[in-house]
C-alpha cells in the first residue's frame, strides 16, 4: 500500500475513503491548522449540525487534557476532531469517549495484527515487549444547553505513519502504529474504519446499549496498582482500580480499603511500565 504524502491529496483521499452514514461526511480539511478541537468549537458555535468533523494534516497548537500539549509530526498521524449534539445528562460525557476508545481499538484490530488497549481515563495503548506504550489520545470538550450535553468536540489524536526517530518526548512512553506493526497505512483508510465504528457504537448507545462493559474489558487499568495525579489535590492516590462506575469514574481502593471514585486524573501503573 503506498502512503499519501501529497497534502491535497490527503483532503481528496479522505473524501473518496469515508463511507460512513453521516459521521464525518461534512468535513473541514486544513493543511494546517491551530487545534482542530479549537476550529470545530468556533463551527459548533456558530451551528455546524452533528457528524461535523475538523481534520488536519498538522496542529501547531494540539491540546492533550489540562493545558498540555498533542505534538505530530506533519504528514503522520490522524488529527482530527468531531461533533456530536447528544442532549444526553451531563454524567453521561464520559460515554463519548469510551465509544471512541472501542472504535479505535477495533479499527486497529481490523486492519493491523496489534492488540490495542484503553488506559483510563483517555489513552489508547500498544503492547510492546513488557510494557504498554501509547499511540493516541482522546480530548472531549463538551458544552451544555440546560443541562443537557449539547456540542460535544471529540478531540482523536494517532500516531499512525510516525516514524520511531518522531515520536515525542512525553511523559508516558509514545509508540506509533508504524512502529509496532512495521506497516504503512493509508491514513484515510483507517479513518473511515475508526468513523464507521464510531458511528456504529454511537447509534447502539442512542439505542439504549450503553459502552460500559465492552469498554472496561479493554481497559488495562483494572486490577492494577496504580497512582493517580488529581487537579487541585497536592498528594497522588495510590491504590489498586478496583473497577468503574457506570459513568466510567475510576473506583480506587487504598492499601487502608478505603475507596474513592476517581471522576480524572493522570494514572501512572506502580508495578507496569510508568515511564517516569
Ligand atoms: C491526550 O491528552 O492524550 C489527548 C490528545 C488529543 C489529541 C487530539 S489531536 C486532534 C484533537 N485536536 C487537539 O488539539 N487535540 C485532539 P493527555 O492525556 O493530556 O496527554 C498529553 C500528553 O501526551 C502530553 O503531555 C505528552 O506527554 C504526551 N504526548 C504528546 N503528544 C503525543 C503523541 N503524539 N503520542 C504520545 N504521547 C504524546
């Protein structure tokens, strides 16, 4: 399979890969842009209907959670951000990432011979050798309208063609798909898998089957030891993740068997790889 590397190409090659029902068939292309989380908040504003997706080819200012950083190499890596208008109960957010997560993982499945994983609350990992190594994260900014989730940006950053020399310093460990599989994709390809199944697993959610217990069966946080790093609270948690709740907040149980409900925060695995 060759890899696209011509930038116009990439909008035309989008346009022919996407075969979804309405997800991502209204698309913004930029060569580059600031965020295309950003860009398609101001679209959102000014009423750009469900399904729209920003996509780009390079961020200069990419947004991980907390005023960090999402950096990619131009020309590797899918970026792109998309727009949903659930009007479920705010409690309810967290679901949009879980059903990204599992599209994610089963595009990945699909088209390569990995095993990807979710690391709570946002991360998508790779098994490489004895540890897990991330290729991608997800960023929901979502607004409401009377207590309702109204425009909600799902933010989905991944290392796709990024060669090992690229991947950047971060605190966790990065990996790219390129990397663990020794294969070139066609980014629009796996595009149009991760849409279609993220499509998918919306309408059954809509439906009334919620993601939760597909979700947690990915998830390699469960059972661990873990810390955890929360806003506005000086000290780590430290215990073992226990399980979820339905709303996907982290059940965390100190050595004391106090438990605590972890709404976010930043997981470090104690006895795994932390990569710090
Ligand atoms: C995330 O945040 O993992 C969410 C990333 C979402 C990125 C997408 S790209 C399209 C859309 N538009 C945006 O502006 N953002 C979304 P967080 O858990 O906070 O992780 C951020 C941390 O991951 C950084 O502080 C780095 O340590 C590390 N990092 C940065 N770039 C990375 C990369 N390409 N691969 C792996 N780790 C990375």
């Amino acid at each position: 399979m060759s890899v696209n590397t011509n930038r116009s190409d990439y909008a035309a090659a989008i346009r022919a890969a996407v075969n979804t029902r309405w997800l991502g068939q209204s698309f913004h292309y930029f060569n580059s842009v600031t965020s295309t989380n950003d860009v398609l908040a101001t679209l959102a504003q000014n009423g750009a209907p469900a399904g729209t997706m920003v996509i780009t080819d390079y961020q200069s200012q990419g947004k991980g959670r907390l005023g960090r950083r999402w950096l990619a190499p131009q020309g590797t890596s899918l970026l792109f951000s998309l727009l949903f208008r659930p009007l479920w109960p705010p409690e309810k957010a967290a679901w949009l990432t879980m059903i990204a997560g599992l599209a994610v993982v089963k595009a990945v499945e699909t088209l390569y011979e990995l095993t990807p994983r979710l690391k709570w609350p946002n991360d998508l990992l790779l098994p490489s050798r004895d540890q897990w190594l991330k290729f991608g994260g997800m960023l929901l900014e979502a607004q409401m309208t009377e207590e309702r989730l109204d425009a909600s940006i799902l933010g989905i950053g991944i290392n796709v063609n990024v060669r090992p020399g690229q991947l950047p310093r971060s605190s966790y460990p990065a990996t790219s798909l390129l990397q663990e599989s020794g294969q070139q994709m066609e980014r629009p390809v796996l595009l149009n898998e991760v849409l279609a199944a993220l499509e998918g697993g919306y309408e059954a959610a809509r439906l009334g089957y919620p993601p939760l217990k597909a979700w947690q069966d990915k998830l390699v946080t469960l059972g661990q030891a873990v810390s955890i790093v929360q806003v506005g609270r000086r000290l780590p948690l430290t215990g073992i993740a226990v399980d979820t709740d339905n709303m996907g907040r982290l059940i965390v149980r100190e050595e004391s068997g106090r438990e605590h409900v972890v709404a976010a925060g930043d997981v470090t695995f104690q006895v795994d790889n932390s990569g710090e």
